[in-house]
RNA sequence: GCGAGAAUAUCUAAGAGGUCAACAGAGGCGGACUCAAGAUCCGUUCCCGUAGGGGUUCGCAGGUUCAACUCCUGCUUCUCGCACCA
C-alpha cells in the first residue's frame, strides 16, 4: 500500500528532519546563505513563501553535493509600526481587528493580548517557524533569536561603536514630518494621506516692507532678478509677527510652522490680505514693486506670499494678464533673466499662447509649469547683465547670495498637500535637533563598498547598476528614533537605533548566536567581540573557551556566501550592509554575493495585506501541499522575476507530482534486460543532470525545474513509445528514478524522502549525493538515431493527415552516399558561398550537374534548420541510417498499423525517393 | 519628475543576429483506454495547403543587415525604488 498522500509524506519527513539541519563547523567546504529576516507583524503569505523557500532550494543543493550548509533565520522586531498595531487594536479599530482577527485568523484569547506590541511580534515570529518548518525550509533553529534580546543589544553597540569610531556616525539637525499633536515624528504608516509627500527646501525671499520683512519662499532664487511684484490673496487674514525678533509679514499658518523650524515666533497683530494690496515692497536685488491680489494664493503653502516672475513662470504671466485685460496694473511688464533655446524672450508667455491656455484654471498650468523649470533648469542661462551662467549654477549661487547678504532664510515645505497624520491633524514639517546620521554621504565610504560591490557576485546581473546607483545616490540617514523597539543609541539613550541601521551585520550574529546565550549579557562588553569577530585579545576575556568556540564559528562561516532578499530593499538595506560590513570587517570577511528577487501577484494584482490581496502560506500548504507550494513557486518564475500565484496553476502542479510519484512508483522495480533505447534514455539522463546542476549553480530554479522535471517527463514518454510490445522497461530504470528523486529532492523533499526511502537509498535524500553525470554514459551515436526516428515520424504523421488516404504501406529512402558527402562539406565549410564551388571541383559531382547543386541547396536549407548540436554530433559521427530504420521497423509498423519498408533512395523506382536528404529520408505512403 | 527593469500566441513563460511559427507548462479542442468519471496516453491549438510546404507574426513607429523576437533610435504601457519606513 503506497498512495500519494503528501500530507503523510510531511508527517514522515518532518519526524526524521528533526535537528537534522543543525549545521555545525566541519572539514567539509561550507556554504553559508542568509535571507532578509522577517518583521512579524502579520501571517506569512504565499509571497513569504517564496522569499524563504528560494534559499532553501539552494540550500539543499548545496548540501546535497556534499557541502556543510547553514540556513539561520531570526526575527526583526525593531521599530515603530506594532506600536501602531498594538494602540489600534487597543482602541478597537475596526479595520485592523478585521485584518489580525479574519485574514490573519488570531483566536480571540490571543488577539486580546495584542494590546502588548511584544506580544504581537512574538505571536507571528513562533507562526512563522512553524509555517516555515511545515514547508521543509531547512533552517538550523538553534541559532534563531529577535533584534531585542538583550544579547543582541550588546552586539549592536559593538557594532556602533565601531561606526562611531570610524567617523560614520554624526550629529545633526533634520526636518521631519510632525504632528503637533501627537507630539511626534510621524512615519509612513502613521499617515492618512499625503504619503507621497516630500519635503522640499524652499528659500525665503526677504522683502522689505516699511519697518516689517515680507518674505516669499521659492525654488528658484535666481529670478529675484524678473521680478516684477508680489501676489497677496486678499481673502485672507496675515499676521505681524516677531520672528526671531525681526517684525514678518506672514500667513497664520506660517507662523506656526516657522515655530517649529527653529524660528522664535511670537504673533503682534492681524493685517488683512487686502489691505496689503496695492502697497509696495522691495528688495535691493530687484527695487521698488508693488503688491498685487491673486486668489490662488495659498496660506498653508511656505508663508502663504508669493513673488512674481510673469516672464518665466506661467501661472505668474497669466494672473498678471488677466489683471491687465480688466485695464489694471498696465505699465508692468515681464522682466526677462534667463534665455533658454526654443523660447523667446519671455518664455512664461510663448510657453502659455504654444498651449493656447486662456485663463488660470486651465487644468495644463502644472504641467506647463514644470515644462518651463525643467528647460530653464537644464539648458537655461542667465543674461549677460545678471552674470551669465547656467540656472543649474546660479540658482545655488544666489541662493548663498541671498543667505550672507540679503537675510534670506531656509524654510520647510511640502511638495504637495494634504499630509494628514493618523490622528487627523495636518502633518508639518519640524526641524529635530539631537538627530543622529549615518553619513553615507562620505565618498571615501562610498569608494569602500563600491569597491567591494565590484568583486561581488550579483544575481541577475542586471542589479549591479542599479546598486552602484544606490550607492551613488545615498545620502546621510537619520539612524535614531525616538519610538519603537530597538538597543538605545549609545550616545544619547533617549533614542533608539533605527530598524534598518541595526540589521545590517547580524549575518555574522548568526553563526554564534546559538553559543552567546550561554553568557550573560552583563559580560558582553566591546571587547568580547572584538575577540571573537576580530581576533583581538585583550586581557580579562570572560569564558575564555566559550569565546574560543565562537571564534571557531565565526571563522568557519563568514563570510557569508549570499545573502537573499527582494529587489526593493535594493536601495537601503542591502547597500547599509555593505556599507557597515566594510567597516567593521577584514577584507577577508566581506560579503560575497547577493541574490535579489522579484515581488509576487496573486491573480495578477499586487500582493497586498492591507488590502486583504493576499493568500496565506499555511492555507496554501494545507489545501496543496507543501511540495506543491514550493514546486509551483520554484517552477513558475526564475526568483527575480515576479510571480504570480494562480489556484489553477498550482493543481496542476499538483497532479504533476503525483505523476512524477506514480512513475517512480511503478518503474523502479523494473527487471527487464536493458534494450538500445535504455541506452539512449540513460544518455540524455547526463545531460538533464549536467543542465541541472548548471541551472541550480546559477539559481535559476525554474530552469532547473524544466530540466529536471518537464525534461525527463517527455524522455520517458518517448522511452514508453519505443518499448517493445509486451516488454516492461529495464532495471536501468531504477537508476533512473534514482537519479530522478535526488534530482527533484531540493524542490519537493517531501515526496523526496518518501521515494528515497522506496528506492532503499541510503539516509535521507536531503544528505544524498547529487547526482554527477557520467560522460561514459553519453551516447550521441543512439541520441541521434532516435532524433532522427523521431523527426521521420512526425514528418509521416503531418503528411499522413494532408493527403487524407488510407495508407497500406509506408516507404523510407534513405539519401545516397553522394549526398551524405555534400551534407558533410558543407556542414563542415566555414565559408558557406564559396562551398559549392569545392564541391563542384570534384569529378564525379560534376558529372552529376545539376542534381548536385540542388541537393547542395537542400542541404544547406536542412543544415539550418537543423538544431547546431544534431549538425555538430553528424559531422564528427555520421550514422547509419539504414540500420537505424531497419531496427526500427517494428515500431515504425506499431505506430502506424501499416507495413514499412525501408530502402536506398538509389535504388528505388519512386520519383519522390530522389527527395531524399541525409537525415531526413524520402517518405512514401502508398 | 528621477533611477532601474519589463512588454512574446488564450494564460504563465523560454528565446538575446540565421537553429524560430517561436522550448516548456497550463487551458481549449479531437481521439484512445473505461460502464462512466478521474488519471494516463496520442493528436491538435496564428492563417492557407490532398506530401513533410507556404504566408503573416513576438508593445508601436522607424533604422542597421543578405538575414532581427534578438542590434540602434524615438514613442506607448507596466513593475520596483526615490529614504527616516519594514
């Protein structure tokens, strides 16, 4: 009794898998990969699934030829987003108890107990190893831990200490999104909306108003020159206020923003919008200019003023005409500052009457806004009369300019609006001081890990550009937090480190993590770590011999040979690693390579838990089976490209596992004597095994599926075909589905170990030796007979439809030795306009005339469309093809019901036989 | 907007100058086996064809070449990232 049962086929395995891939050092070449760990805040997805089962497939290749294998996994628990989950919960929201309570399926009792943000992570970390140890990931267990043991803490400090010293780590002041209300930075997903928002860095123009400043904010500094007024709304109400103790005209809403942006603000008066207009203001860089009403004026953008530049900005031309059609303001004029090809001299005003745009609501007025900055910004240059550089240079050079000399400030903005914090309040932006940076931006840093990213390997390798961009790219990063869960910054133990800044080197935490338990924390000072990841002694080492074991580990392990994780932590986490490990580590302990993955689709559309797309890992194992989950993950895309998850798929992944099962089933008990055919099937096992191995090296598990499964699947159809009537297959099968099982086993080590354990091998299939093809094996002569039988016969199948007869008998001509030759001239030529000329040289062709140059022509046809391996393999060793059709006789006749006869072309009466080319016969049906 | 990728038949997807009407899988259709269903096997699945052939195809528009799905240029659409967030 042996059924298909892979929920028994688990069962078994998982008793045998216990402590099985605990990985200790060894003699053996190691092999250490590591995948970014998860942050359990929710149930593991089929899209988690993939993450951790790409590794594992890897990993279990690896192990199987012969290698010493660790796969670590922990849990990161750093950060602020549970805190949110956790308060949600405890104020009953409803759309996050339908997300714990439905999709995730937390029992009531447990769900309660969320209020607890530490409870929310541990709950998911434990469902996480059991779904992941229920999918056959081969994780060493004993060395898992979470980013807020105390152990792990006293790990990062090292770490930062070491970034501290080296110089990476300064102080600094940041702009951040702020609620006021809360009283906090607020992260992304603690906003309602507006997360698409940026902060810009706007430049305050300082106008001079009577005794008071009216400062405008801008982007563009540099066409202070252009302008020609400033625009009020005169709806609204400005307030007089002291800031810094300067007198500023500005919106109310200013105000309080400019109060968190280390402005001292104190409001004196009130001043309407419309008792502004009309009055004048200047500034020495531009003179005397008069205040205008504009309605689009918007209180809660910069200080809510605006200068106007009609000659190069759209919306300013256009609010200043429609001024001046109503007879108002007449004498102003656009001031022209910048010339930029494919414009006049006033751009602002080609760009609006190109466009036809009639009025200010015209809805083309942003993109036509944008349209002039971007052609000003990058092929603009200043009039001669205002220094005549190019924008790119003067906007910053103005901008310094405006700071030194003429009282310009920096303020804070939006790029767009609304940002609404969770709580309902509008988001602004805050200056924090005591802000702490990783400084990225060093180029010497920089250099570092560029250098080391060359010497990498990066799979696919498209990747690298967009890592050696990243790294380009990076800018300081603000590595302290004030919330969340995390180690406390060394420097300042207010804050916390912050979740991607502490998760950097914990590659190398895991090969002692098992071992460091042992010591209390209290005794793990910077200097036990130097010891034991620097090989630095100093005097008074705790636990000597522990510390010893450790450094054992950590030499035997690292560094790591790949690290796992998907393409968008491209621009952050996976670069901080290389950044930090350069740093801290040897040359000799540098990471060696990274896998990148693609993101997953369930039914087409993006994986989402927040918007319940998604299908949960543990249902998929219990309706299809792990090794169906993992197979169809495996096959249906290459790891970094996306995958889509599709139910229907995935059964049929099923049934082709339990074909895969049935025919290991019934056929490795075969006792026959082995024929030519199981020669051949032999032969092409070599090269599926060959192509494997190639694909698995390269991580390509869907290749190495195709190989592996698809490819020895049809083998065997063809195998079933051309056995004898009344003859089972031979024992040579039992080789077969040996190498077979082992071949499959890093995908479907499920059904692997039960069949290995049917083909009596040895110990589990998950330590069995991969499969080494046997050159001695490969027989080309047999692999290209049964090419060649199998394209006659579908050539005789697509002509027996056509002609639609009953056909009685069925001839072959096989091509005459004349042609044989020509074939191989040319096949072999390098030249192939000059061969026929050769061929021709020869006598006794060109007695044959123009029979010969057009079996030329043929040949050369066939040659082509012939795969380049079969031509190769007929060149070095032509066959025999008469034999091969006498042998096949009778299976020429099985398969078609009618006698064949087999003949030479040139012996034949036919006049379709002179059609006949080497290695494709004439065919006669008759 | 900026940076990085992608677009192939009903769907998933391979192919990276002649091996290509295009691997493989799924699905559809027809057939064999069967009381029947499922499983399995065989055939077929762009168009035309009573001889293994021909024609039109690989996001769109051009170009290079004896030859392009493959190279170049432009365009369109999609995915990922753009930072204090895991």
């Amino acid at each position: 009794m042996n059924a298909f049962d892979l929920g028994k086929f688990e069962e078994e395995a998982q008793e045998q898998w216990n402590h099985a891939f605990e990985s200790n050092p060894s003699n053996l070449e190691k092999f250490y990969l590591t995948v970014a760990y998860p942050y359990p805040s929710g149930a593991m997805h089929v899209g988690h699934g993939r993450t951790y089962i790409v590794p594992d497939v890897i990993a279990r290749f690896h192990r199987m030829q012969g290698k010493q294998v660790l796969y670590p996994m922990a849990f990161h628990v750093t950060g602020a987003p549970v805190i949110g989950i956790s308060k949600r919960i405890a104020k009953n929201d409803p759309k996050t108890i339908r997300l714990y309570r439905d999709l995730y399926k937390v029992p009531q009792n447990v769900l309660d107990e969320f209020t607890d943000p530490l409870t929310i992570v541990r709950h998911f970390a434990s469902e996480y190893q059991r779904v992941m140890t229920a999918c056959g990931i081969s994780i060493d267990w004993r060395r898992r831990f979470t980013t807020v043991d105390p152990t792990y803490s006293r790990f990062i400090e090292w770490q930062w200490k070491h970034l501290y010293e080296a110089g990476h780590v300064i102080k600094g002041a940041h702009p951040v999104r702020y609620c006021t209300v809360d009283d906090n930075p607020v992260g992304d997903h603690d906003l309602l909306e507006g997360d698409k928002a940026e902060v810009i860095k706007f430049t305050l123009i300082m106008f001079h108003f009577g005794d008071a400043l009216i400062p405008t904010a801008t982007l563009r500094p540099e066409t202070i020159f252009g302008v020609t007024n400033l625009w009020v709304n005169p709806a609204i109400t400005y307030v007089r206020a002291l800031v810094d103790g300067n007198p500023w005209i500005i919106s109310q809403e200013a105000a309080e923003k400019l109060a968190l942006q280390d402005h001292t603000v104190e409001i004196t008066e009130k001043i309407a919008g419309k008792d502004l207009i009309d009055t004048t203001v200047n500034h020495p860089l531009c003179g005397t200019v008069p205040v205008l009403p504009a309605d689009f004026v918007d209180p809660d953008m910069a200080t809510g003023l605006v200068m106007s530049v009609p000659a190069h900005a759209p919306f300013d031309y256009i609010a200043l005409r429609d001024l001046q059609l109503a007879g108002k303001y007449t004498t102003i004029k656009p001031v022209p500052l910048i010339k930029v090809e494919g414009y006049g001299d006033v751009p602002a005003q080609d760009a609006v009457e190109r466009a036809g745009i009639t009025h200010q609501m015209d809805s083309r007025m942003d993109a036509l806004t944008q349209e002039i900055y971007s052609a000003e910004f990058s092929k603009g240059k200043l009039l001669e009369k205002y220094g005549g550089k190019p924008v790119r240079v003067a906007r910053d050079d103005v901008a310094a300019l405006m700071i030194e000399t003429y009282g310009s400030k920096i303020m804070y903005e939006f790029d767009t609006r609304p940002v609404v914090c969770r709580c309902g309040n509008k988001v602004k932006v805050k200056i924090l001081h005591d802000q702490w940076f990783l400084k990225y931006s060093d180029p010497a840093w920089k250099k570092q890990v560029s250098d080391q990213l060359g010497e990498m390997a990066l799979v696919p390798s498209e990747v690298r550009l967009e890592f050696d961009r990243t790294v380009d790219w990076l800018k300081d990063w603000a590595c302290t937090r004030r919330v969340g869960l995390g180690t406390r910054f060394p420097w300042d133990t207010s804050q916390l480190i912050e979740p991607l800044s502490d998760s950097t080197i914990y590659m190398a935490y895991y090969t002692i993590a098992h071992r460091i338990r042992e010591i209390d924390p209290v005794f793990l000072t910077p200097e036990v770590f130097d010891y034991i990841f620097l090989g630095k002694d100093s005097p008074e080492l705790p636990e000597k011999k522990k510390l010893d074991a450790m450094r054992k580990e950590f030499l035997y392990w690292y560094p790591y040979n790949y690290r796992f994780s998907a393409k968008d932590l491209i621009s952050n986490h996976l670069t901080f690693q290389l950044f930090h490990h350069v740093t801290i580590f040897p040359k000799n302990k540098l990471p060696r390579g990274m896998v990148v993955f693609g993101m997953g689709l369930l039914n087409g559309a993006k994986m989402s838990s927040s918007k319940g797309n998604v299908f949960l890992l543990e249902d998929a194992i219990r309706d299809f089976g792990a090794d169906t989950v993992r197979m169809f993950l495996m096959g249906s895309a290459e790891p970094w490209q996306d995958f889509d998850w599709r139910n229907e798929l995935v059964i049929s992944t099923k049934k082709q596992i339990e074909r895969f099962f049935n025919t290991v089933t019934e056929s490795k008990d075969a006792e026959g004597e082995p024929h030519d055919i199981d020669r051949w099937i032999i032969s092409r096992l070599q090269s599926h095994i060959v192509r494997t191995t190639e694909a698995l090296i390269n991580f390509q598990t869907r290749q190495a599926l195709q190989e592996a499964y698809f490819g020895i699947e049809t083998d065997l159809k063809w195998y079933r075909r051309r056995l004898p009537e009344n003859i089972d297959g031979s024992r040579e099968l039992h080789t077969l589905c040996s190498v077979w099982v082992r071949l499959l086993a890093p995908f479907i080590p499920f059904t692997g170990e039960h069949l290995w354990k049917e083909l009596a091998g040895e110990g589990l299939v998950s330590f069995a030796p991969w499969p080494v093809a046997d050159t001695k094996l490969i027989n080309t002569r047999i692999e290209l007979a049964e090419e060649l039988l199998s394209r006659t016969v579908e050539d005789i199948e697509s002509i027996r439809k056509l002609i639609q007869i009953t056909p009685k008998s069925i001839t072959i001509s096989i091509a005459p030795a004349w042609k044989q030759e020509i074939f191989l001239l040319i096949a072999k030529a390098p030249e192939r306009n000059t061969v026929l000329k050769e061929i021709m040289k020869d006598e006794a062709m060109r007695k044959r005339g123009r029979e010969a140059t057009d079996a030329a022509k043929q040949c050369t046809t066939l040659i082509h469309r012939l795969p380049p391996q079969v031509v190769d393999s007929l060149v070095r060793e032509p066959i025999d093809e008469l034999a091969v059709f006498q042998d096949a006789k009778a299976f020429l006749e099985q398969e078609f019901g009618v006698p064949v006869h087999v003949n030479q072309a040139e012996s034949s009466e036919h006049a379709k036989a002179a059609t006949a080319l080497p290695f494709k016969p004439a065919i006669i049906i008759e």
